[in-house]
C-alpha cells in the first residue's frame, strides 16, 4: 500500500516544471501593451485574447479531467505541453488580425493551458492525501512564480534590455539576454517572442509530463490514518462522480466563490502594467521610461506574491480548514480591490505593497479550491470533478478583464480604475461571506 516519499516528490518536480511554463498566462499584461504600441489594437481586442485565453483554459479542464482519470496525468500534460506551445508558434502570425489571435492565443494556447495544468493537480491530489493544502500549493507556486521570469523576460525580448533594470528579478533576466550568444535575442519584437517561448514552452512541458503518473489502486502513504487527520481537514465520506456533484449545494457555492475570487485577481492582472505605469508617472511623477520599467516590476511583485500565496494558503488551510482560509483571504482581498486605486496613490512603497498582498489572495484560490474539491467529493473522480469547479475561472476571466476594459476606457486617469475595483471588490466581499457557509457533505441520515 505504501511508496517511499522520495518517489512522490518527483510528481510535484513535474508539477512545478510544467507550472512554471503556466505561468506565461499571467504576463499578458505586458503582450497587450506590446499589441497596443507597436500593432495599434484597442484595449478592449486586446483585453478579449486574454479573456477567451482564460476561458478555454477553464472548460478544457473537466475533459482534460476526465482523461486524466482514465488514462493518468502524463498524456493529458504531453498534449497540454504541445497545444500551447503550437498556439504561440501560431500567435507569432496573428498579431496583426484579432480573429486569428483569439483562434491562436485563445483557444489553441488556452486550451493546452488547460490540459498541462490539469495533469499535476489531480496527480498530487492522490499521491499526498496526508499534506494536500501544502502539496498543491508548491505545484501551483510554479504558475504564480513563472510569471515572475517570464513577464521581464517577454518584456526583453519584445523591446531589449533596458539601460537601468529595476527590481531583483530584471537585472537577472536581463544579465542573462547580455551573454555570448543570447544577447541576439534581445529585442527581437512581438512576433519572434511568441515563437520563442513556445517552443521553450513545448520542451519544459514535456519534460514535467513525464515525471507524472498516478499511484496504484488504492495506495496511502505508509503508516498515515484518515481517521486521525487534523479536524480541521476532512475527508469525503464517499467517492462522488461529477454527476452528482453538479446536483450538490456544495459545488455551486465553491463555483461562485470562486468566480467572484478569480475576477478580482484576474482583472487586476489584466490591467497592471497599464495602471502601474500611469500611477508612477502621473502620481508619483516618474519619468515616462522608469514608470514603464516600474510597470513591469509590479507586475513581477503580484506573481511572486501570486505564489507566495498557493503555499501560504495550502499550509494555513491544513491548519485551520480550507473555508477558514476562504474567508479570511477573501475579505482581505475584497478590501484591497476596492481600495486599490486609492492605496496606491499613497506612495511608490504601497502600489508594491497593495499588489503583494493581492497576489497573495489571488495565489491563495489555486491550492485552497482543489483541495477542498477533494476533500469534499473525493479523490478517486477529482480530475473530472476539479475540471467542473475550475469552470468558475473561466467565467472570471471574462467578469473581471472585460469588466474593467469597457468601464476604463484607454485615455483613463489613474481615478478611471476606481469604480471597477468598487465592483469586484463587493463581489468577492461576498464570496467570503458564502465561505462561513459552505460544509462538506455528510451521509444522509437513516430513520
């Protein structure tokens, strides 16, 4: 029944690999602006790749599920591996007609998001029932952190390296784009870059897809009980099938959680660089080239944070309960999003500050959702059953972006922002009042 603990941890090395790829799904702030300079779209073409990108990634993940449940996690990764990276080969054509992007970057792109993100999640979730929060959280710290890498690394190879790198991240990247034989990619523009990355993207992915598998039937670890787990963490009292899930007032109150959380975050990331960079020059009166850079600093800082977070939350949630967790980090981040354009006129410090601790909130969904999938309906379907609940990020991902790219219009003052975060703020305010309600589902009482 048992394996040694060395094995398993291969599964989160494969985890975090593919996931650091992921990650690229939290730069898009910085291909927008690219998109908006150099190929003059509007904001709200722009705003909408990203949005169907998020979207495909959501409803690709119950069919993703459902193969990963019958046929294991490498396959499903191998083929998530290959779409997104045949989806920014192809988006390196698209730049200049929106329809082909959405098609490209969208739905291709989108899609092998979808199915690579998939394969870790419900691996991990079988091979570590005795540390799942925790576990969850270090794999999905790849896709919060990769952004950390891959937003300046996208920012150098579009436009170059800058004269002054900012932060601790970009003059790392940039140190290494100034090598014998990498300093020709520096610069190369919108259309290189996305050949560039995917083909990066391709081998990594793959090369994460291989260290998956699934453990045997019913395996545990050696010498773990799930009947003296911690209270705060609980255990579904039977294996459910998504059939039955979706007809469960538990699952709808997860789903529109996490829609109302997801929105928030994803909005904001949709707009960072943009609404970093105007905050600097126009409030904190930043030259307009070092707000810029400054731009894509706090975009960094909210993916670092954005990791931070998944182990954060997936360790507190072992602790004290994935809901618990839910409900603290949802009003903490109802707070920052409605405040936020207020917060970061305060100083250069608290526009850093206040995008740290949404990453943190935002972070904090992607191990907290697919623990509390499994705890509450099982292991044995959480693929599938995680995919129905993952729906949610879809349709955040159109809320929160398309939300602020039709009330912000491209000529906005930093003040512009303001009634957005008002809105999405009372929307998650919300969610972490549902998370004093939800409860896991007990067996039927006889008699």
């Amino acid at each position: 029944m048992g394996s040694s603990k060395s094995n398993r941890w291969l599964i989160v090395v494969g985890g975090i690999l593919i996931n650091l790829m992921l990650g690229v799904t939290y730069t898009w702030s910085i291909f927008g602006a690219a998109l908006q300079k150099d190929f003059k779209w509007a904001v709200t073409d722009e705003r909408l790749a990203f949005s169907i990108m998020l979207l495909f990634f959501a409803v690709t993940m119950p069919l993703a599920g459902r193969i990963q449940d019958k046929k294991g996690p490498r396959l499903i990764a191998l083929i998530g591996g290959l779409l997104l990276g045949l989806g920014f080969i192809a988006s390196s054509l698209s730049v200049q007609d929106n329809i082909l992007m959405y098609i490209t970057y969208g739905v291709l792109a989108g899609s092998g998001v979808g199915f690579a993100y998939n394969a870790p999640i419900a691996a991990g979730s079988k091979w570590f029932p005795d540390k799942r929060g925790l576990v969850m959280g270090l794999m999905v710290f790849g896709f919060g952190f990769g952004s950390v890498l891959l937003a300046p690394m996208a920012e150098i190879l579009i436009s170059g390296v800058p004269a002054q790198p900012t932060g601790l991240i970009q003059p790392i990247v940039a140190s290494i784009f100034n090598l014998p034989g990498l300093n020709g990619l520096a610069g190369i523009g919108l259309q290189s870059t996305f050949l560039t990355l995917g083909v990066l993207f391709i081998i990594v992915v793959c090369i994460g897809a291989m260290l998956l598998k699934n453990p045997p039937e019913g395996w545990k670890p050696e010498g773990w009980d799930p009947t003296k787990v911690k209270k705060a963490v609980t255990h579904a009292y039977k294996e459910f099938s998504i059939s039955e899930i979706i007809k469960m007032r538990q699952f709808w109150l997860l789903w529109v959680m996490f829609t109302f959380s997801a929105s928030a975050g994803l909005m904001v990331i949709g707009f960072l660089k943009n609404f970093a960079s105007l905050t600097f020059e126009t409030v904190h009166d930043f030259p307009a080239a070092a707000a810029g850079l400054e731009g894509a600093l706090a975009v960094s800082v909210l993916a670092i944070f954005n990791g931070v977070g998944r182990i954060f939350a997936g360790w507190l949630s072992d602790q004290i309960g994935r809901t618990k967790t839910m409900f603290v980090l949802f009003a903490v981040q109802a707070v920052l999003v409605s405040t936020l354009v207020y917060t970061a006129t305060l100083s250069t410090l608290a526009v850093y500050a206040v995008m740290a601790l949404i990453g943190v909130c935002f972070g904090a969904n992607f191990a907290l959702f697919p623990s509390a999938t499994a705890d509450f309906f099982g292991t044995k379907n959480v693929g599938v059953n995680y995919g129905a609940v993952f729906t949610a990020y879809g349709v955040g991902g159109i809320l929160g972006p398309m939300l602020s790219a039709n009330m912000v219009p491209a000529t906005a003052s930093v003040g512009g922002y303001t009634m957005p975060g008002i809105i999405i703020g009372l929307l998650v305010g919300i969610a972490a009042l549902m998370a004093l309600f939800v409860k896991p589902p007990e067996p039927e009482k006889k008699g």
